[in-house]
C-alpha cells in the first residue's frame, strides 16, 4: 500500500506491508518479517527558472507585462530587478491566474532579473514595453541535475583536434515575433547540436536537416529575444550569444587550425588544384555599428549610462567622445550586456561618438536625462557586388511658406537595416540622431524627427553615402527613405533636388569656391564620367571611351551662376490669362507672383501636365507681374497681354555679366537697419541689398557653409537697384556684391529684417 504524505510541498512516499494473520512456521523461516521502510522523496538540488512564453504586442507599448509561477508554493516573494529599480510580489496574489501566480505591470522595456531570493533562484527576461513574458520556477532533483544536459560531454574532439565557435553574421529577418539561428558546424552532416539558456534547455537539433542551408547547418526558429548557449555535441565546446528577436544571426564552428589568418591581400589561388580538400571559403565581412537599445529606465535621475558591445572581440578599448572629453572601457569588462561589453556611466546629457579601437565605424548618440544605450560594432557580410544608396522622399504635406508652429516631424526609413543612426542637420548648423527600429508604425527599419522648426534639413544615415534635403513648413510632415541597389557600373552622384527656402542646387558650393574640375582624361567605357560639351554654360553627362583616367584640380575662377528666367512662351487670346512657371531641376520649390501689393504662392511640382517642376497660376489680368524663387533670390519681371498664356523657363545657369556704373571714389557698405534682437528664433529672416546706379549686379550671402545669391534690380518694392533674400536661419551673414570689392557682416535672429546698402565714398 502506498500512502502520500505532503510535507511542505515536498511529496513523501511510505511503503507499508501488513503481515498476515496466519502463516505457516516454514513461510516464516523463509520470508523476512515485513517493516514499514520510507521512501525518500527525491532529493532537491534546488529552484529554476525558464521563459515559459513571450508574446509580442501584447499591450499597446506603455509597458510589458511579466507574469510569475512558483510551483506549488503561495506567498513567495518575488523581486524584480533593473539597475536601481526594484519590484517586489508573493506568489498566489494574482489568484485569477492560479493559485501560486504573481503579475508585475507596467514593466519598462529592459533586461530585468526575476528572482526568488529565499529559494536562490533567478532569470534573466527582456521587456520591449510590448510583451507579456511569463516565468515560471520549480525545484529540480539530483537525478533532473545530471540527466539536464541532453548531449554528454566528451573530451575526445573530432580527429583529436580543438573546435571553436564565432558569429559570422548577424542580419534582420523575416519573422515578427522571433529569430533565427543557423549553426554550421564544418562538414558534418547530421551532428547534434543543443541550444539552451544559462537557466533551461531549449531545442536540440541535427545538421543536414534543412536542404537549402547545407549539409552541415542546423536552424533554429522562432527564439525570443536573450541569451543562448549554442552546444554542438562530442567537440568540447560552446558559444554564448545574445539574440534580439528581429534577427537572423548564423554561427559557425569548425577546427581551431582551420579559421582564415587575417592578411592585408586575398591568398593566391593555386595555378594547379590538388585534391587535398579545401575549407568552405568565408565570405567577404565589413563591419558596421548600431544601436541596439535607446530607452529611459532611470526616470527622474540626472546621469545617463552607454553599453558597448564588439562582437566576438575581448579586450579591445573603445572611446566615447563628446568635445574636449574622451572616456575609455575595454570590451568583456561587463558581462551583463554579452561577452565582449563594456559600459559607460555617470553620463551627463549630451552627444557622445563610440568608437572601438581599430574599426572604421563612428557611433553617435545623443542621450537625455535618465537614458540608457546599448551600443554595438558587428561584422556583416558584403553585398555580391557594388552597391548605391539612394534616397527618395515619399511624401512632404509642408505648404511653400512658414506655418505658425514648431511641430514638423520627418520619418526616415533605413531599408535592411535596423539599429542605423540617422543624422538630421538644419541650415543653421543643428544637428540631431535618431536610431532606426524605434517607430514601427512607418516599418521595421524606421525612426522619427519631430519639433522641428520651419526650413530646408539634410537627411543622411551615418556611414552611408546619401543625403536627403526637405523644406518643412513648422507643422508639415514629410516621410523620406533610403535603399540600396546593386550598382552595375559605377554610380555617379545625381544632383539632389533641395526643396525649400535658402535652398541651393547640388554643385553650386563647389562653384562658389572658385575651383572647377577639369576632365583632362575620362574613363573606359564601360563606366560612366562627366565630360564637358560644347557648351560651356553646363556640365552632361556623356560616355566616352578614352582610358587613362586623370582628374586634376584647375585653380580657375568659376563664372558667377545663379538662377536665370526666361520668357519661353507667349501668347495672346481672348478671356483671363494664364502663368506657368517652370523651375529646372526643383521640385516643391515655392513659386510666387507678385503685381503691386498683390502676390500668389505655388510649388512646382502641382502642374504636371506641363513638366515635372511646374506651377500654374490661372484667372489673371493683363498687366505687369514679377515671378519670384522664394529663399533663391531669383525673380524675371513679364507682361501678361489680354487673355493671354505665359511659359516662364527658370534654371541654374551661368548670370549675365553686369557692368557697373563707372564712378569715382572707393564703394563701401554698412547695415542701415536691423530688427534683428539677440535671441535666435524662426526661420524666415530676410536681407534687403540696395546699390543705388547699378542693376543686374550678383549679391553673394554666405553664412557657414551656406551661401546664396540675388541679382540686384529685381525688387523694385524696395527701390530701383534693390534684390531681397528671405527664409533665413539664425546667424552671422556676409553680404558681397561681385566685382564691388567690400563685404558688410550682418547678424539675423531668424526673425527680423535688415538692410544693407552700398554706395561711392
């Protein structure tokens, strides 16, 4: 008979034998007399845990939800650690769940610790703000202790030779809710590979088993997010790894003598195979940085923390730079955050820039009040050929003017690559980052900008060559994204449609400074090279095929360019009277046409029908009207006949060499009025230049960097020999009228208006 016996929720079995009423003498001699003899419960080694589930999306990202079960014991305590933060329950207070649950919620995203601190037990678990994790803990025995390793271990390698494991990449990947890993264990096929936690096994595997992958790779799919201990069996070793749930990441394990030694020059292939058998060729890795992990758990406290990671590499410094101070870490020195992590702390907020010893990747990253950023350098392998990034903006609801607000936001997309830091910089020199990943409601490879100011932004990830210009209006929204293609010959930059006040064409920097890059030689043909035509007001593109390819720089000073209008179409008729205008090379470039104190605003780009970069304006009188590129200084006044249709032609082109009124005595300039107060604010500053006798003179205003031009004569709403720039940024501008010789420097707040006049002294 058998009898149960519940002692502290440990089971007792007693065996207990009743010894019959009569037996004969010999059964007696024969037969022992019956005992009751306890069998022992199983010995308990001690208390576990392991990930029970975790599901995605479960809330609607105010916090995670972490549910907790201990078996067959109710008032436990459980905490819940994450740095400082420190969460505390009893088993059983969730009785809806069973009678020994517990649930914490909200739980802010991060790697927190559930622990059960009277039974020694703990796991680690990873909140995204999203998920629901549930955790489970129950006693293990001594017989469960040493029959938990589901491979025995050996010390006998494959042909009595060392293996080791090491990533060999790590990419984004189809699934949603999980990642995949890929284990190769070299030229064996079906070898059995384990996959555990440090807490609890996982999965077992056999190589071979999936055809597309190879004879001697193994996959594992879905895996939540958090660490792994990736076993192949009878080689005496392992690999630990952190897994993030959008990932594919593929592992390799073969001979220690086997792994590629690091040169400066590819290894000469033999002129003359043998039949000695060759190691599968590794492909070709660069190495790339992302930030993996950008949140606030140090809500309320001033310092900020930055992580670090280098893949697969120990001991290896990395500096984190902002201004004047460099701070220094060496990877494997924080095992919390992986096997090759190093951390700073007590960070005060600001723009930092991680770099790691040796490695070509820059990591910026601005970090708040409170935050935490977990960075990492990884080897990613090459694409099969040459690439280009391309930008494209999808969408932009930003009206041509200002608009009364600092609420403009820009998506930007990264194809393929999550954890990409993405630079943002206005006219005015501001500069802000943002990582991908973060805003999964444009994708998984997105992230946002938001508060912006009105004016023109550069758009450009870090470490890839392509760069976005948009103007936004201060409440507009524009979506902008980058993808990259294989190139079959080498790209050459296109010109980059700049939209947007202030704005400049792509080359007219390099105009303005007054070197020109003359083709001496071009290339083969088969690639594709800028040579100059007949015409020496542009550049076109053309194929040649002259080889020897030389470049030299040509200290020449450039012709003046600017923006030059034209009449190309005019026509009378009968009724109202029609404008099209048409700006060569932008679109979305704010248009306006003004006659006396009426004016009308348009981006080109609404009027398809007559070119890409054209705008209409219908429903006009006859009369004399001046057609403006606003923020470009650009404008070509036209007379409008009865009922008659205008085609105005604008494009950057070379500008009409004026010829100043000759005069005695020396010019000089001076700001005679400035609304301008000390306090930079706005966008849409302005700077009127008067030069009293000389018209169709070019005016250069240069701040920073940026530079651009008004062709004086083309405002007479401010007097004979005046031209007007407007939409400008805070800041210090050099007013310089060409061939004049003086230069006025100006202040502007982004507000206010100044006038600059030149004269004869």
């Amino acid at each position: 008979m058998l009898a149960a016996l519940l002692l502290g929720g440990v089971v007792a079995q007693i065996r207990v034998d009743a010894a019959p009423a009569v037996q004969s003498t010999d059964v007696l001699r024969r037969t022992p007399t019956a005992t009751a003899t306890p069998v022992p419960a199983p010995a308990i080694m001690g208390w576990r845990g392991r990930i029970a589930g975790n599901t995605p999306y479960a809330t609607s990202g105010d916090g995670s939800i972490v549910r907790v079960y201990v078996f067959e014991r109710a008032d436990e305590p459980i905490t819940l650690t994450y740095y400082d933060t420190s969460l505390s329950g009893l088993s059983g207070s969730k009785s809806e769940y069973g009678p020994y649950a517990a649930e914490f919620a909200p739980i802010p995203a991060g790697r927190w610790t559930v622990s059960l601190p009277e039974l020694g037990a703990s796991i680690d678990i990873d909140a995204d703000g999203y998920n629901l994790i549930v955790v489970e803990f129950a006693p293990y025995t001594v017989a469960e202790a040493t029959t938990a390793a589901r491979i025995p271990p050996t010390f006998t390698p494959i042909g009595g030779e060392p293996w080791e494991g090491r990533v060999l990449s790590v990419s984004d990947g189809p699934l949603s809710e999980g990642a995949i890993l890929r284990v190769t264990v070299q030229g064996q096929q079906g070898h059995t590979v384990q996959v555990s936690t440090p807490a609890d096994f996982v999965s077992q595997g056999t190589t071979g088993t999936k055809e597309e992958l190879g004879s001697d790779t193994a996959e594992f799919a879905p895996l939540t997010a958090g660490r792994y201990i990736v076993t192949p069996a009878g080689l005496n070793t392992s690999l630990t790894l952190d897994l993030d749930r959008y990932t594919i990441v593929v592992v390799e394990f073969r001979p220690v003598s086997g792994w590629p030694r690091p040169t400066s020059t590819p290894t000469p292939i033999p002129a003359t195979p043998t039949p000695t058998p060759t190691l599968t060729p590794t492909p070709s890795m660069q190495w790339v940085g992302a930030v993996l992990r950008h949140d606030r758990p140090y809500q309320g406290q001033v310092f900020a923390a930055v992580a670090v990671r280098v893949a697969g590499l120990s001991d290896l410094p990395v500096t984190l730079t902002s201004g004047d101070t460099t701070l220094t870490c060496t990877t494997g020195s924080k095992p919390e955050y992986g096997d090759y992590a190093c951390e700073f702390g007590g960070l005060s907020p600001g723009t930092y820039s991680i770099r790691a010893q040796g490695l070509e990747p820059v990591i910026p990253v601005m970090v708040g009040q409170g935050d935490f950023v977990l960075a990492e350098f990884r080897q990613e392998p090459l694409p099969p050929g040459p690439t280009v990034w391309l930008g494209r903006v999808l969408r932009n609801s930003s009206q041509p003017w200002p608009g009364n607000g600092v609420s403009s936001a820009i998506a930007v997309r990264v194809e393929g690559r999550r954890g990409q830091v993405v630079s943002l910089q206005s006219a005015g020199g501001w500069q802000a980052f943002c990582d991908t990943g973060t805003k999964p409601e444009y994708g998984n490879y997105a992230c946002e900008f938001g508060g912006l100011w009105p004016g023109v932004y550069a758009v450009s990830p870090v470490g890839i060559p392509a760069e976005i210009r948009l103007y936004l209006d201060g409440v507009g929204f524009a979506e902008v994204v980058f993808e990259s293609f294989l190139a079959t010959a080498t790209p050459v930059p296109t010109p980059t449609r700049i939209i947007g006040a202030g704005a400049l064409p792509a080359g007219t920097r390099a105009a303005a400074s007054g070197a020109t890059l003359a083709p001496t030689a071009t290339r083969t043909a088969t690639r594709i090279v800028r040579a100059a035509t007949a015409t020496p007001t542009r550049l076109r593109l053309a194929a040649t095929a002259i080889p020897t390819p030389t470049f030299t720089l040509t200290p020449t000073l450039a012709p003046p360019r600017g923006w030059v209008g034209r009449v190309v179409q005019d026509e009378a008729g009968v009724g109202i009277g029609t404008i099209v205008v048409q700006v060569l090379g932008l679109q979305g470039q704010p248009v306006v046409l003004r006659s006396g104190p009426w004016s009308e605003r348009g981006l080109t780009g609404s009027k398809p029908e007559y070119g890409e970069q054209a705008v209409e304006f219908g429903g006009l009188n006859q009369g004399d009207f001046s057609v403006e590129l606003e923020g470009l200084g650009a404008s070509l006044p036209v007379h409008l006949r009865p009922g008659g249709f205008l085609m105005v032609e604008f494009r950057y082109d070379l500008l009409p060499t004026p010829t100043p009124t000759s005069q005695p005595g020396v010019w000089v300039g001076a700001v005679t009025q400035n609304t301008s107060g000390d306090v930079p604010g706005g966008a849409w500053s302005t700077i009127i230049v008067k030069i009293p006798g000389v018209d169709s003179l070019p005016v250069t205003l240069d701040s920073g960097g940026f530079a651009t031009t008004c062709i004086t004569g083309t405002k007479p709403e401010h007097g004979p020999n005046a031209c007007e720039v407007g939409g400008l940024w805070p800041g210090t501008y050099r007013v310089t009228p060409q061939g004049l010789g003086p230069s006025v420097d100006v202040w502007l707040d982004g507000a206010g208006s100044a006038t600059v006049e030149f004269w004869v002294r």
